[in-house]
C-alpha cells in the first residue's frame, strides 16, 4: 500500500575533501543529522530529501534517504561542493543504496557540472524495478573532467510516487592510482566468548592494476605483532575477504586490534590514507540464551496489515519463550489507529518507518511482512552477552516494574528499553477487519529513547518504575505485559531482551559472590537474595553448569587451572530465575608471598622495563590480572631485565620459581 507518512530520504554524497590528496575528492558517510555543510538540493522534490537515522543502505546510521511526499515528477538533485579535477580525466564514483520500491522501474544517477549546475552532464545511471540492497563501483568520465571547480550530484528522475524511500550512504568518489589496496573492514566481531578468534577482514582493489599479493600485518595490544603474505587475484574495483592462517586466543576483557596492509604486489602502495583501520574488542565473560525482540509497527486501519498480523500470531503461538514483543499502533492510513501513541511515533522516525505493516527483529528491519521462522530461529540461536529479568505487578490503575539488566562485557552508555502492552485490545478497531490486536504498546516508561545506563561486566543495572495507566488506552488491568529490552540507540544493535514475569513479585539475585582458594580447592560462597525466596541456585565455572539446583550456599572443586569465572543463578518456581551474577578468580595471584624480600623488582610502576634481581631465579612468568600467561622467561642470571614496552596499561602479577622449586608472586603496575 502506498503510505502517507512522510519519510526523510537520504542521499550521500558528502564532500570531505582530502586536501590536495588526488585519490580521495569526496568521502561521505552522514554521520550528522543534516546535509553535509555547502551541500544543496536543486530541481523539483527540493522538500523530499533528508537524513535518517536508518542504515538500510548497508553503512553505519545515519544515512541520506529521498521519501516520495510531496510527490513530484522530474529531477531532483542533491548537490555536492565544488572539487578540482584539474589533470583528472576519470574518476571512480562509489556508493550503497536500498530501494524500497512502490511500482514500475525508477532510475538514479550521478551528474556532473563546471558551470554552476546550468549544464549537467550524466556520469552513470540505471533503472532499477526491484526493492533490495545495492553496491556500486564504477568508473565514469564526463566533458567536465579535468576542469578545476566541477560539482557532483546524486539525482532522482521520475514520478516520486512510484517509490516509497531510496537510501543512499558511504559515497566515495575519487581517481584512481595504479596501485591502490583498501582496508574496507575488519570483519572480527565488536563482541564474543573468549576463545580462539580468527582475524578476518576485506580488501578493496581501488586502482587500475589487479593485486596479486598483499602483506597484512595486525597487532592486538599486548600480544606480539602478526605478519602473514596472502596470494590473491583482487581485479580492480573488487573486494576479497581474507584472514590469517592462525588464530588468536583472548580470554575475558576488552582489547584494540590493529590492521594495516604493508605492501602490495611487494610493493609500496600507491596511497597509503586507506591501508589502516582499527577496532576495539570485548571478550565476554559468559552468554546467555537469546530472546529476539520483535517490534512490529501497524494499524487497525491498514488493509495489508491483517495478513501479517495473523501470520506473526502463527508465529508467536508456535514459539513459546522465543521472543519478546512490542506492537506499535500508527495514526495512518487514513484515519489510522486510535491506540496511536506519541511514544511509538518516536520509535518509527527512530527506524524510519514510513508504511505498514513493518517489522524488525533485534532492531533489523524485516520489510513489510512478518517475521520468519527461519529468522526467528536465527536470531535466537546467536549468543547474548547480556541478560535481563523483571517482574511486575499492579496496584489498582498502577503498574509497577522491577527490572534487572546484566551484562558479560563492560557495556557503556547502552539504552534500557520498558514497554507496557496489552495482550489482547478490541477497542481500536478500525476498518481493516480485524476485531483483535495484539501486544498492543500503551506507554513506554519514562523515556520512549530508552534507560542511559552502563554496566560493568559480570554485574547488574537495576530499573524500579511505576506508572499511572489511567491516562493510556489500557482496556484491562489483568491483560498486561512488559517488554524489557537493551539496545545500542546509535547502531540499533539489540543485545537481549525478555518479557518480564507477570502479576509477581521480582527475582531476585544472589549476593555477595566470592570465589577463594583453600589449599588446592576454589570454594564459590554467596549470600541469598535481599528479598525473595529462590528455591534453589544453579552454579556455572567457566560456562558450565557444574551444581544444578542445589540449595547450599557455597560449592567447592579441585583447582587445576589458573583462572576461574564462576556465575550463580537463583532460581525461582514456576520456572522463573534471576540473572547471574559472576565474579572471577585468579589462582595464580592468590599465591601466598614469601615473608622474606627475596627479590627486589624495580621500577614499580614501569615503563619500558622491569628489572628483577634476587638470588637462584629458575623461571618468571608474568600473568595479566584475569590469570592469562602473557610471557615466560628462563634464566640462571640473577639480575634479569624485562622489556614491558609492548604490554599494555595495567596490573600484572610476576610469578618467580627458584631453583629448588618454591615460588614467589609480586604484582606489578605498567604505566605507559
């Protein structure tokens, strides 16, 4: 169905300019909420381009998207700044862009001018009939080549009506060098389980001549640099995925990868601005079972809308447990739905939703159907790094929710995100049919933008909120649900999610977990929760179930390894339990120290080195403070030096065996 919500359209063409950098003219990403500065829009549809925050087109939000209202026919033109082309005859223009598409074939392009856009000349254009995700890397040349003050524009041509919204981002135009390898990404996720880790990532032919090796070399901090040769065939304008033929094993925490390509074709590159890139990376230090979250945007006056709704009740009846779900009521078509709330307007600008039915599933948007199995399955099949438990109750028109979100990583200025639906409602019934609705939101607590909250890894932010229903739409009381998620608002990356338990009280969890050692046994004690009565707990070392539903308040097992993450679960009847709460423990820094100053370790805190002197060294290693091994020297010296340049900022423990076997443990600080 055609929609009538004004959507903002997003073209990308941003004009950073790498000064006097031949290769580079234009690199745009609309990382801002406006056109870039010097930018315009000229021709007809001057009103139907904006930014969104959406990232349909494949780049980061936010992105350009052109919208179909006011409705117009002709060429509308977004416009760069102006950019020297003096001694360039080619240049290559490069982009991705999303087709949401109404009907027939509607074409795009990109135009050129050197006489203050009275004259346009066609690079590249093409005609496109399908709704879908696009790439395009072309080289292009046009009578203004070579002249020293030429604009660029993304243009439109056609009756807007026959799309819905066209999104456009990560726009580079640039000439191309003889040599030229780019570093397009690192394809290493931002979060996952400690483990072994393979370093992947892509490269990007941008010059004339076909790469046939290139030398890549990455660096994790504290590790050792890695350098590896890849025999390729990349032809120009072509991207290869690559990684290194041996992995890298991370245990909990958080570190910077560094990629950066050293050579081409066993030679320099031509342009060196784009071998780099970097990313930070979090090693959780457990997971969780995933519970998709299904935000579903309607209307009781949309025609197309009762197929989906019957076919996500379908889905929603045969996946008991497997998600979470909101329902957001539009004021449109026509006279849309009466259960329209200004909370749901801020989440459909926040997906830049412009027509119903539509749905997302963690924050991606699944088009104008419903969810499918297969990407329900998916999605709860992918490992959580966070968790989330709460439990609500009500009092008379007030509902009152307490919710506990936890987290295996350090999570920072994340949002928490409460919904209050309505299981079932009749009373919006609009003109589309349908006599029932379902999760049906009635109010967001607080804030539709979400809860700004952080979390340190291995604990728990919690939210207690009550709220009045008496000015919500709300038609039963004893109908309620409460939707609980937690989500990243500036990429939409959904990190669990769970309704929360109805009509009880809270689970509570554990308190006041510590992990020791006692001779060659690690005891794991907690306290019970604050309130509540569990009936049992569920204890897990190392990401595995190890006491299952035990009722003591501690466990106990041999020590064979050097580090230790142990999480307790209280668990509650009817199948209802807490998050965890974990805590870590290192037995090689639980070493009791010799009495006796033995050994002198000096400076400390370091800086470049550490120099340990004392008598009968046999062997020091030095651990970081989660209990890894991150080196090991042997030595019959008595004064031995220690670079710790390459380590990072910290708190590490050396660890000294003697020549008759005793050891010794002193921790040491590295400043940098």
């Amino acid at each position: 169905m055609k929609k009538t919500l004004l959507l903002v359209l997003a073209l990308i063409f941003a004009n950073t300019m790498f000064a006097q950098n031949r290769a580079g003219l234009i690199s745009e990403n609309f990382d801002d909420t406006s056109l870039p500065s010097g930018w315009s829009i000229s021709g007809v549809g001057q009103g139907n381009w904006s930014i969104s925050a959406s990232n349909k087109a494949g780049g980061d939000a936010n992105e350009l998207m052109l919208y179909w209202s006011p409705q117009f026919n002709g060429i509308s033109r977004v416009v760069t700044t102006p950019v020297d082309l003096t001694g360039i005859s080619e240049v290559v223009i490069s982009f991705k862009h999303y087709l949401d598409n109404y009907d027939g074939a509607n074409t795009i392009g990109i135009a050129t001018s050197s006489d203050n856009g009275n004259t346009w000349n066609d690079a590249w254009s093409q005609s496109y009939s399908s709704s879908g995700q696009y790439n395009i890397s072309q080289v292009v040349t046009t009578p203004d080549m070579g002249n020293s003050n030429v604009l660029f524009c993304l243009f439109f041509s056609g009756n807007a009506y026959n799309i819905n919204n066209w999104y456009f981002d990560n726009i580079e135009i640039f000439s191309q060098e003889n040599l030229d390898a780019s570093l397009s990404s690192i394809e290493v996720p931002s979060m996952s389980g400690a483990g072994n880790k393979e370093i992947a990532f892509q490269v990007k032919n941008m010059g004339i001549s076909t790469i046939e090796s290139v030398e890549v070399e990455y660096e994790i901090e504290g590790f050792d640099p890695v350098t590896e040769t890849f025999s390729v065939n990349i032809p120009s304008l072509e991207t290869t995925e690559l990684s290194f033929s041996e992995s890298v094993s991370l245990i909990p925490g958080t570190y910077h990868l560094s990629i950066n390509i050293v050579s081409v074709n066993g030679t320099t590159d031509d342009e060196l601005n784009n071998n780099s890139m970097e990313k930070d990376l979090m090693i959780a230090l457990g997971a969780a079972q995933r519970i998709p979250m299904i935000e579903h945007f309607s209307s009781s006056t949309c025609g197309p809308c009762v197929s989906v709704n019957q076919q996500m009740l379908n889905l929603t009846n045969n996946n008991p447990g497997k998600y979470t779900y909101t329902k957001y009521a539009m004021d449109w078509p026509g006279s849309g739905d009466p259960y329209n709330t200004d909370e749901g307007d801020v989440r459909r600008n926040y997906y830049g939703v412009s027509a119903v039915p539509q749905t997302f599933l963690d924050g991606a948007d699944q088009g104008f159907a419903a969810v499918t199995q297969g990407a329900l399955d998916a999605a709860y099949n992918t490992p959580s790094f966070a968790n989330i438990r709460g439990a609500f109750n009500v009092e008379g028109n007030t509902i009152n929710v307490i919710a506990d979100f936890m987290s295996y990583v350090d999570m920072t200025n994340v949002r928490a995100f409460v919904s209050v639906n309505e299981k079932t409602t009749t009373g919006n019934v609009g003109g589309n049919g349908e006599s029932e609705f379902h999760h049906i939101m009635m109010t967001m607590f607080d804030n539709p933008n979400g809860h700004e909250i952080s979390i340190n890894a291995g604990e728990y932010h919690r939210l207690e909120l009550s709220y009045d229903m008496s000015s919500t739409h709300v038609e039963e009381m004893s109908d309620l649900e409460v939707s609980l998620w937690l989500q990243d608002l500036s990429t939409k990356e959904m990190y669990n999610s769970h309704f929360a338990y109805d009509y009880t009280d809270h689970c509570y969890p554990v308190q006041n977990l510590n992990i020791s050692n006692e001779e060659s046994t690690v005891v794991v004690t907690w306290d019970a929760p604050e309130a509540g009565t569990p009936t049992a707990y569920n204890v897990y070392v190392n990401n595995e179930l190890v006491a299952e539903n035990t009722t003591d308040l501690s466990y106990s097992f041999n020590a064979e390894n050097a580090l230790y993450i142990a999480e307790v679960v209280a668990m509650y009847d009817n199948d209802r339990s807490s998050v965890g709460v974990v805590q870590t423990f290192n037995l090689t820094v639980d070493v009791n120290e010799y009495q006796e100053n033995t050994y002198n370790i000096y400076p400390n805190p370091a800086d470049n080195y550490v120099r340990i002197v004392g008598d009968n060294i046999r062997t020091v290693n030095i651990y970081n403070c989660l209990g890894a091994l991150v080196d090991s020297f042997e030595t019959n010296d008595n004064n031995l030096e220690i670079s710790t340049s390459k380590y990072n900022t910290g708190i590490y423990f050396i660890n000294i065996q003697q020549n008759n076997g005793e050891t010794s443990t002193k921790k040491l600080v590295i400043t940098h």
